[in-house]
C-alpha cells in the first residue's frame, strides 16, 4: 500500500502528463484552472489507492521482460531490489483481469478469456509477505481496508470467493473484462507434490527458485491449455536446477539479466529508487561469495567456488600461430555423454617446456546427436584435426555404453583409424608411483594455471567459461553441474601431463627419427659428390 504522499505526487504527475503541463507551471495558472487541476489530482490519487494497475509505470527491464512473451518459459535472473517480483505479478494481474495498458508490447502474450494462475514461494510467511501483498495489496487479508492496493484493483476481486488459512489466501476469483471470473491460486514450495494434481493452469509463476519435483508438477499442469511459467530469481542457490536451463540457454527457456547497471537511481515517477549510497552500503554488506549475484544476478558459487578468477586468461582465434610455435603439441580429449548429458570434443594445444596450455576449441553435440557416436566420428575425422592423439574417459572401452552395440567406443574409434590413446585419462602417476582418478587433481592444475595465465582459453568456449564461471563444491565436497565442458577440457589437460600430445605438425617419434636418417644419408651423399680437394680424408685414407 502506498504512502499517501506517494500517490498524490504521482497523481500530479500524472495529470501533468495528460495535460501536457509542465509542473513546474502549475502554480502559475489562472485560479480557475489551477481548482480544476487540483480536484482532478485528487481524484486520480484517490482512484490509485484501489487501481494501482491503471496507473503502474514499467522499468526498461520490466518492458524488456514483457516482450519475451512469446516464450512458454520466461526468466528474470536479476539482482535484490530491482522489481523482479513486481513485474512477474503485475504480468500475472493483466492477464488475470484482460486490462492490457496501451503500452503493453505487440510481442507480449495477451489472453481474451479468463485464466488460472498459480503463484508459489519459498514458504506460506514468503508468499504472504511478497506475492500475497503485490498482487491482491495486503500480507494478512484480515486487514480488509489494504485489499485491493496491490496490482489486481479492488473492484476485480470477487471477495465471497476468497478462501484463506489465517492470514494467508488459498484461492479467489478474479473479474476477467470478458464478463466471467478468472481464478488466482497461491502455493508453496514446502507442499506436498500431490496437492498440486488434478487441475488445469494457463500460468505459473515462480518466485525464487523451486524444487525440481514442484516444478515439474506445477509446470505438467500448463501442458494442455499451452500455459505461461514466469519465473524471477536471484540466483544465491547457485547454478542447479531451474535456474541453470536459463543460464545455460536450453531450448524453450528465455530470460533476461538485469543488474544494478540496468536499473535507474530513479523510478519512472522521478521517486527515488535504489540510490547509489543504497547500492555502496547493500555492497559493504553482502558477503563476497553473494555479491555477483545480489547485484548483477549472476548465479552465486558459494563459499565453495573453485575459479574465482578476476581477469580470465583469454584470447581470439588468430592471436596465436601455434603451428610456427617452438615446442607447439595438440591432443583431443572426449567427455561422452549419454541421452541427457552433452557430448564434448576438445582441442588443446600444450607447450611441455614452458608448461603452457591453449583450449582451443570445444564442439559441444548435444539434443538428437548426442547418443549418435558417428556424429563424433565426422567431428574427428576432419583433415584439419585427423591423426591428433584423441585420449578417452575409462568407460569408453565398455562394451555397448554409448553404441549401443558389441562395439566400445575406442574400438569403433579405433576401426576409423583414428589416433585413439591406448590407456584411458587418468591422472598422472604420483610421487609414489600411484595413479588415481580423483576429479579434484584435475581441476586444481587447471585452476592453478588460469591463475597464473599460462592456461589459455579461447573467447569461443562460451560455454566452457558459463561452467568455470560458476563451477563450485558444495559442504559434501561434490562438485556442481553441468561440468561436461569442463572435464573435457580436463581430460584435454591430463593427456598433456601424461606426455601423450603429439606435436602439431603431425611428425610422430618415427617419423623425426627417418627424417634424421635422411639427412645423415643426404650428408653423406653430398660428401660423396664433392670435389676430391673439398674432401676430408681419415688417416686411412678413406673419405669422411
């Protein structure tokens, strides 16, 4: 509920708008005009207080939101105080009641009949203290007077159909401009799944990030009726879950990212916001693990984060003529993946003498190819990358995983003729002569290296930086997903470790070895057609 100072500087404001008026004018006109002016404003305050939706005024981000409804699945990824939850609710209110503004965007869903909506938070105190209070104006409903402040205008609530469990609603209706009810329906995330069955939805909204199984549940219902999920988070639970099919772009889930940078000191009513003394203070007092995501809605990495790297070790394609390099070696390493994971091919140069990496490329095979092993085969056998010493995880010499045949992995790869490594990645051999497979030796080499720059990322492994960048372990000591990237790129590394890179001209040891012959030959040869003065004899008397 608005301050009532709040409403009457809008309400001038807004009827200056109307009017073309500048405000700073008004004080100067004829006291007739100035009267009416003054009656009027008062009447749009009043008219405020219960039809916030008439008069709301969008953020740039929130207009930006509002154009991706073309999407089934729409995102906010969005740092604190910024208006996420505001712009999810008031979407939610204009299709609950059909008062689209003449604003709203030509790309933006519109619904010409009444809709069900479910609105679901962390808990019943959350859903009351946020949802409950920015669509229907009031945290407890027993205080009657604040229905109707928030987002859906009092005269749209039906309240004999209002059903409540104290200080919470469960459910009401809500007049559509088509003539019959809409329905709101409120939820959290700490109900039973079964509770959420057996109804029909036309949208979702999710406020801070769901249990999977509750969002599988709540989105199963929209599935017949073609229904909305909007969703706003500021990702603090880090990159799992719901928020990592935004971040990570799957198909069918659009978002946005909004960050202090995007939003205005001031609102679009000229009050004050998110002052920048608000934002230095909220600054002192975030912990340093939560800042990227309290201020620039990037998904936390906990205190757990492995790659806190400041300034990443990056470079384009180009930047390096790695076949004219001194000690220049390659290799390709393959993190396999079955139906739901990825499918990685890397490209890793390595220069042994100084110890220095370059993830050159990274092929991604995902969707319908991703369980097809002779998609892989076609990336491998391309002119430019053929003969490369390609190293694979332990499991892809088992028999039929990812062939789904009697054939494995390294023996299909093997029967193309393909530079397949014979021992699986493993890490190198320790000071005692031991070799173990422990994920952690992997990634901390690689992180170490980064932080030295003398492990290099090309600017194209967008998704390989998406996973670093937010790549943590949680209290367990498990490492967060996805991670394909990210292993292959490690696998990529221990290849170079354990000496198996070749280097880049495709000369293998036999192939240097000939090749010495041959000049010792043609040394010899040249010796042999020389000039008896250019000679040089032995004590013998035999030529040298």
């Amino acid at each position: 509920m608005l301050d009532p100072n709040v409403r009457m500087r809008r309400a001038v404001k807004w009827c200056a708008d109307q009017s073309g008026y500048q405000i700073d004018t008004l004080w100067t006109m004829p006291t007739e005009v100035k009267e009416q002016f003054e009656s009027w404003a008062i009447s749009v305050a009043e008219d405020m207080e219960y039809n916030a939706l008439k008069y709301f005024r969008p953020f740039d981000h929130q207009v930006k939101f509002f154009k991706t409804g073309a999407s089934t699945r729409r995102g906010i990824l969005a740092a604190n105080r910024i208006g996420k939850t505001v712009s999810t609710c008031q979407e939610c209110a204009y299709h609950l009641t059909g008062l689209y503004p003449a604003w709203w965007p030509e790309s933006a869903r519109r619904f010409n009949k009444p809709t069900t909506w479910f609105v679901a938070g962390e808990g019943w105190d959350q859903v009351a203290r946020v949802l409950q209070d920015e669509l229907l104006g009031t945290k407890d409903i027993k205080i009657v007077n604040h229905l109707g402040t928030g987002a859906i205008p009092r005269a749209c609530i039906v309240t004999d159909t209002m059903r409540n469990d104290g200080a919470n609603v469960i459910g009401v209706e809500i007049r559509h401009v088509s003539g019959t009810n809409s329905y709101l329906l409120f939820g959290n995330y700490t109900q039973e799944v079964r509770n959420l069955q057996g109804f029909k939805l036309d949208g979702v909204i999710f406020d801070e990030q769901p249990p999977d199984d509750i969002f599988s549940e709540l989105v199963t219902r929209t599935a017949t009726t073609q229904g909305m999920v909007l969703c706003s988070f500021t990702p603090l639970k880090g990159l799992n879950g719901l928020v990592s099919k935004f971040w990570n772009l799957e198909s069918g889930y659009d978002h946005i990212r909004v960050s202090w940078d995007d939003v205005p000191e001031y609102d679009p009513w000229g009050e004050p916001f998110l002052l920048l003394e608000t934002r230095q203070q909220l600054e002192r007092d975030y912990l340093p693990h939560e800042r990227d995501a309290r201020k620039h809605g990037k998904p936390v990495m906990g205190k757990g984060a492995i790659f806190s790297i400041p300034n990443w070790p990056l470079y384009k394609t180009g930047d390096f003529d790695f076949k004219n390099m001194n000690d220049m070696q390659r290799i390709i390493a393959l993190d396999l993946g079955l139906v739901n994971d990825a499918t990685v091919i890397s490209l890793m140069y390595y220069n042994a003498r100084e110890q220095e990496a370059w993830l050159h490329s990274q092929i991604v095979v995902k969707g319908t190819e991703e369980a097809n092993p002779m998609t892989w085969i076609q990336h491998l056998m391309r002119p430019e990358v053929f003969g490369t010493p390609i190293v694979l995880p332990p499991d892809a010499s088992t028999k039929g995983r990812y062939t789904m045949s009697s054939h494995s992995i390294r023996s299909l790869f093997e029967s193309y003729e393909l530079n397949v490594v014979e021992k699986p990645v493993l890490n190198p051999p320790d000071s005692e002569g031991k070799v173990t497979n422990h994920k952690s030796f992997g990634i901390n080499i690689m992180r170490q290296m980064i932080e030295l720059g003398t492990f290099h990322i090309n600017e194209n492994c967008v998704k390989f930086l998406n996973e670093a960048q937010n790549y943590y372990v949680d209290e367990k000591g498990r490492f967060s997903d996805p991670d394909d990237c990210i292993d292959s790129a490690r696998y990529a590394l221990l290849g170079c470790l354990n000496d198996w890179c070749e280097p880049y001209d495709g000369r293998r040891p036999r192939d240097r070895f000939r090749e010495v012959r041959e000049q010792y030959i043609n040394r010899d040869k040249n010796y042999a057609d020389r000039m008896p003065w250019k000679r040089v004899y032995s004590p013998d008397g035999t030529s040298v």
